[in-house]
C-alpha cells in the first residue's frame, strides 16, 4: 500500500510495480516502466486491472501519445531532489501533449518541491518519504509566490519588466493588504 496525496487528501493505492523480471505475468492494476511498456503496449492495456506507466529520468513521453487514453495515470519519477527532469516530463505531458489525467509524482523528492510539481502538472503524489507525509498531514504546505519561469498551467502574471519572470494571482491581493 503507498500514501496517495491527490486534491488535499490521504488516500491508500496497491500497485504492483512491474520490473523485466514479472514482465506480463502481473494481474491487477500493474505500474509498467515506460520502456517495458512500449515494448508490449497492447498486452498491458488489454489485461485484467488498470495499467499505470513509470515515466524515469530521461525517458521520452511523446512516445506514450498513442497510449494515453487508455492509461489510469503516468507516474512521473523524481530519482532525486536534484533532478529537475520529473519536471520537465508532467510540464511536456500537460502543456505540449495537453494529458488531462492523474500525473502523479513518485521518488524522492521533499516537501519544497511539492507546488512547484503541482505547477507543472502533477496532480497526485506517491509519498515515500515520512518527513514529507508528516509535514502536508499538519497542514504545511511552503508556498511559492515568485517564478522564474512562465507555465502554462496556471494563472500568473508578469514580474516587472522581466518576461520570463511571474508571480501567482494570490501574491496580488497579499500585495494589496
């Protein structure tokens, strides 16, 4: 069982991870590497239970276009907190290929980074760390007011005079006050 955080809520999840040694062989909701998946892509979405795909650091989602309807969710991977590719892979997902599923952020990333994930499209988090499930279940939650980088997904509004630099609306009305 893994701790889903998804909508302001803790909710419980069973998927089997699948590596090359289980292969096919898995029956249930099964979270498929990317590459296995491609390699069998039709056995996985005809068998019994939902199928999830594990996009990893470096993987290429355009490849996963043609699948996309008939998947549960992409799981994005977050190998590290220093590895800004799980980013990049939910902002191509959501912005360039326009996925309106569940993306959901899994690995070991830290609480800091959870809205900036949100801000690129991830809508769910697989919490494996227990510094990060103690942290949202109080309530915390680190907001990040300033970007340096415009995004597709949300509402923002130009820092200044610089036109890569964005604020969110909610810095407005703190402004005004």
């Amino acid at each position: 069982m893994a701790t889903i955080y998804k909508d302001g809520e803790f909710v419980e999840e069973s998927w089997i991870s699948v590596d090359a040694e289980t292969g096919t062989a898995v029956r249930g909701d099964a979270l498929v590497p990317q590459t296995l998946f491609l390699a069998e892509a039709a056995t996985w979405l005809d068998q019994d239970g939902r199928t999830a795909v594990l996009v990893e650091a470096g993987d290429d989602v355009e490849l996963l276009v043609p699948y996309l309807d008939g998947l549960a969710l992409v799981a994005v991977d977050f190998p590290s907190f220093a590895d800004g590719r799980g980013f990049s892979a939910a902002r191509v997902l959501r912005e360039q290929i326009g996925y309106k599923g569940d993306i959901r952020a899994v690995g070991k990333y830290i609480l800091d980074q959870v809205p900036l994930a949100r801000r690129c499209g991830v809508s769910s988090f697989d919490i494996s760390k227990p510094e990060v499930l103690k942290a949202l279940k109080a309530g915390e939650w680190p907001e990040v007011t300033k970007y340096l980088q415009p995004v597709g997904t949300v509402d923002e509004i130009p820092e200044g005079t610089r036109p890569w630099a964005r604020r969110s609306q909610r810095d407005i009305s703190v402004a005004a006050e």
